[in-house]
C-alpha cells in the first residue's frame, strides 16, 4: 500500500488545517471518493502537500500500524515516494530514520511486521520521471536503512515508457533491493511484459491484465512470480467489474501466486482486514488459501529473516508452538 495514501481522514483535517490549505472538494469524514484519475492525482498533490515532515510521514505509518494491527493484520509493506518528500524539502535519510523509528515502535508495541519499498514515480514534473528513479537508489545506497528492501515505479501509465525505468532497477538490484512495478492497469499485457523482461521485477504490483491474458499469465505462473492484488481498488477504478469477476480467482486456481493489498486506502476506503473480509465473502477464497497467500506476502523478501519468523508464527501458531 501507498503510505501517503494510508492518512487517517481525522488526520488528514489535522494536517490541512495546520498546513493552512483548504479540504478539496469531494474529502468527506471517510475519505475521498473515487471518482477518475484526474481528481485523483490532485488529491494526491494535495495529501502531499499536507504531509510536510519526516514526522509527519512516520505519524501516518504508526496510526496506520495501530489501526491495521487491530484488525488482525500481521504484515504491512508500505510503497513510498521520497520524490513528494523532496518536494517538501525533506531529506531522504530524515525520512527513513523517521519511517524506520516509526515501524520499529509499532513492532514493538503491536507484534505487526512492516516494511518500505521506495518507489520512482511515473508523471511529469521535475521530480518525477527515469532520472529522479536513478536519484532514489542512489540515496538508498548512500543511506542505508534496514527497513528499506524494495524499489520500483508506480504512477500514471501515460507517462514514460516503462523501459526507460531499467538503469534505475539495474542499479536497484545491484544494491540488492527487491524489485516491483505497477504494471498491466490499463494497459494491456504488454506493460507487465516489459517489467518482467526490461526491468526484470520481482513482484508485479497489479498486473491486472495479465490476469487476462493467457500467453502472458501462463508465462508468469510458470515463473513463479508474486501478483500484488489490489481487488478493491481493480473494482472501483473499473478495472474489474466485481470482486466476484476479478480474473485472479481463476488463475490462482491454475497455480498463480498472490498475496493482497488495498493500494490507497484513503480512496478506496478499503483497509487490509476489509479487503480480506471481501475476498472471502464474495470471492470465495477459503481460510486456508488465504493464510497461504499471506504467506506469500511475509516471504517475499521484503522482511528481513527476524521479521519474517515473526510474521509466519503469527501467522500459523501451531506450526511455531
Ligand atoms: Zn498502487
């Protein structure tokens, strides 16, 4: 999930006010609705916006730690843009000090795992763009944090070719950073086709698609590559007609690995606890299979070997008594 997108909308009032900027229209005490794109990347603007400290990004991630862990979560990855903090004039290493401070804490205090994935961002504008992706491994590699064990892209498919992201995922790799791109939301399977053979990805986040596609799925299957699925947030963007309808059901039965994610919760309204409640009811996915594609999540490389003992024996009790 994208932590700027993971605000509490009490908090959200609170940084608004405190920023002196005004709520758009359509912010309601849920949260934003979804309505296109357009309206979606200025709310977006304007969360970042908000936003404005490394402290700030760490109270977002420990409110979202507290409310997911109390719904039962185990595992939250969260993807974050230090491009929107560089707009903000915040440093990267302030930002992952304050992040890793914030995710420690709720460790501790919670028993949930977490972790960050660092993510380049596909839109126009100065920050953004195949050069400032090369900017954020640099920094990660010049400031190391062990809670930052991904990289990719995410962003608005209109933008930049994907291809042109592979210096900065060569480089990510060199720096042993676990790989993944948006990909395959609209654009047919060609996009995921490029992230798996130009950036050579690990995880493929979304890849809607190729759910779709059957050269492609098959090829991903025999691969064993993981899908991050956002099921909620494929619905209401159109994606996918229904939860019921979503092409990941069927292609999990013919052996495609998963695990589930909500995206932006801020818009989809949809945390983690909500999506699985979703997924089992009107998907008929089964206790057991979820727990195996959680597992999927916890072992993805994202969690260092500690974290992820930890995920799995809250995750299967009886395994780790
Ligand atoms: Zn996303």
């Amino acid at each position: 999930m994208h932590l700027e997108a993971a605000v509490r909308p009490e908090r959200i009032v609170e940084l608004a006010t405190r920023a002196g900027v005004a709520l758009p229209d359509g912010f309601g005490p849920r949260g934003f609705v979804w309505r296109d794109l357009t309206t979606f990347v200025r709310e977006y603007d304007f969360l970042c916006r908000i936003i404005r400290s490394a402290e700030d990004y760490a109270t977002v991630a420990s409110d979202y730690l507290a409310d997911a862990a109390a719904k039962g979560a185990v595992y939250v990855d969260f993807i974050v843009s230090p491009a929107h903090g560089w707009m903000n004039a915040i440093a990267y290493p302030d930002l992952v000090d304050a992040l890793g401070e914030a995710l420690a804490r709720a460790t501790r205090r919670h028993g949930i795992s977490a972790s960050l994935s660092l993510t380049a961002v596909r839109a126009p504008g100065e920050w953004f763009g195949p050069d400032q992706a090369r900017r954020v491994v640099r920094e990660a590699v010049a400031h190391p944090s062990p809670w930052v064990r991904g990289f990719g892209v995410a962003g608005d498919v209109r933008f930049d070719e994907l291809a042109s992201y592979a210096p900065a995922f060569r480089a990510a790799k060199d720096a042993g950073l676990v790989t993944r791109a948006h990909c395959g939301e609209g654009e047919g399977a060609r996009g995921v086709e490029v992230a798996m053979d130009v950036l050579g990805v690990d995880l493929l986040d979304h890849a809607t698609d190729a759910l779709s596609d059957p050269r492609t799925l098959e090829r991903i299957i025999h691969e064993r590559r993981l899908v991050t699925l956002c099921p909620m947030a494929h619905v209401l963007v159109g994606l996918v007609p229904s939860i019921d309808r979503h092409p990941a059901w069927a292609a999990m039965r013919a052996g495609l690995r998963v695990c589930l994610g909500t995206d932006d919760p801020v818009f989809f309204r949809f945390d983690v606890a909500d999506t699985y409640a979703q997924v089992a009811t009107n998907a008929g996915v089964d206790h057991d299979a979820l727990v195996a594609l959680t597992r999927n999540a916890v072992t993805c490389g994202l969690l260092g070997p500690e974290d992820q003992t930890t995920a799995l024996s809250r995750l299967d009790p009886a395994r780790f008594a």
